[in-house]
C-alpha cells in the first residue's frame, strides 16, 4: 500500500534561529499526535539547516528532504551540492523538478531525469513535481503538459525504481497565489498519471505510488483534497512555515 505524506517545502526562507524555533515548534506538535502508521512526515529546509533537521527529526517524528540537487556525481561545480553528499548527511528524499527550478534555472525534463538518477544512484527517494502553467490549462493542454514531464522525468526508470519514487502534482496557477485547484481538477490529473504509470508498469506498480498534491494547500483544504482516492498528500509551500498550519494539514487524513 501507497504511504500518505505531506511534506513541507521551505523554500527559500527563515533565518537559522526561525528555522531552529520552527523546528522545535513542529517537534512539540508532533509529540502530542499519533500519526497514523502509514503516514509520513517530511520537512525539507534550505541546505544549511539540512542537520539541524536531521537532529531533530531524531529517526521517528519526521524524515528530511533537500530542495535540489546537482546533476552532476561531483568536483568543479561551485556551488552545487552532490547526492552522494546528501546521501551522507543521512536524508532520505529530495524534490527535483519544482517549477521554480523549471522556470528560473531553466531545469528541462532531460536534467530532472539526470538528477533523479543520482539521487536513485545515492538511496534517496525523489520528489519529482509537474504541473502546468495557466496558459496550458487554459488552453486545456493539462494533460499533454503533465504527460511530457511524467514521461521525460521518469520513464527511462525500471519497475523496481519507479517504486522508490514520490510524484507531486503542483499546478503553477495554484502555487503562492491562494488559488487552490479544486479536488475534481487534482482527482483529475492524479488519476491521468497514475494511469500513464499504469500503462508503463502496470497497475500493481502504479498503485504503490505516493501522489502529492502541491498549491496553496492549508488546514482549511486539505481534508476535501486528501479525501479524493488518487490524491496521497501534499507538497507544502507557505503553510509549512507554521508549525500549527503545517500540522493542520499532517492530521487532515
Ligand atoms: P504553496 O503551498 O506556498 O502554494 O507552495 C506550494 C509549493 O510550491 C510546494 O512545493
């Protein structure tokens, strides 16, 4: 069976001390609740408090995740930081391909499958985001966008690490901007890529895949978006930078 997840996705955001007072804030929330055991956790902060986190999470409350992570296995790369380097601060998941990344560091499909590789190659779980723009969907062109990025990001994988992935569907329209897509129109989308895993792996492998929903997800939404049978999650921007909003959403299931 497919895990539930909701992971929080930082950002570029906090100072070390507000990361350091969030963390402990979403520690004592989590110690009150009992997660239900097909549930996890993950909180992906910016780099530098990658350990702080991991401090934290102490193996049980929660997992840690990067935002990125460079292509390339390692040496003159200024600035990048390596899988095998997160793989060895003992995190276990990494987003790729968010649409930030696709918009404003020119991250093609073509990247997304290298850095889903070096993260397999490193024993982490990618977290691997599609999503359209509003002019696509505008134009209706949700699911051939959707489709491209699923199959230019993922199907060169087998069967055997198709599984270790986690898909977020995060609509771009939906992102920071209070606009959430309704449940009929995530259902809609999650359904049509668990369909396109279907058809490649089969429906057995299909099922086992965790798809998050991701775009101006609170506590307000997220009880109507987790019902729908293909939505597992969500991937949170804005509301994880509160420890009581993010939990709103860790106990919507
Ligand atoms: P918001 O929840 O702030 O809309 O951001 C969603 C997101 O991009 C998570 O990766």
């Amino acid at each position: 069976m497919r895990k539930h997840i909701v992971a929080g996705n930082w950002k570029m955001n906090l100072t070390f001390t507000e990361a350091d007072e969030l963390l402990d804030d979403l520690m004592s929330e989590l110690e009150k609740v009992e997660l239900p055991r097909d549930e996890k956790v993950i909180v992906c902060p910016p780099f530098p408090y990658i350990e702080m986190a991991s401090d934290y999470a102490n193996d049980s409350y929660f997992a840690v995740g990067a935002q990125n992570v460079s292509d390339k296995d390692k040496g003159a790369y200024t600035g990048e930081v390596s899988a095998a380097m997160l793989e060895s601060c003992e995190i276990d998941y990494c987003i790729v391909g968010h649409s930030e990344r696709r918009a404003y560091y020119g991250e093609t499909d073509a990247l997304v499958a290298a850095k889903v590789d070096q993260l397999l190659a490193h024993n982490l779980s990618p977290i691997v985001c599609v999503g359209e723009v509003l002019e696509e969907r505008e134009a209706g062109r949700q699911l051939e966008v959707v489709k491209k990025q699923v199959e230019g990001g993922l199907f060169h994988l087998d069967a055997e690490n198709i599984k270790k992935i986690v898909i977020a569907y995060e609509p771009v329209w939906a992102i920071g901007t209070g606009k959430t897509a309704t449940p009929e129109q995530a259902q809609e989308i999650h359904a049509y890529i668990r369909s396109l895993l279907a058809a490649k792996y089969g429906k057995e492998v299909a099922d086992d895949i965790s798809i998050l929903y991701g775009g101006s997800c609170k506590p307000s939404n997220a009880k109507e978006l987790f019902a729908c049978p293909d939505i597992d999650g969500g991937l949170i921007g804005g509301a994880s930078l509160k420890a009581k909003d993010f939990m709103g959403i860790v106990t919507a299931f």
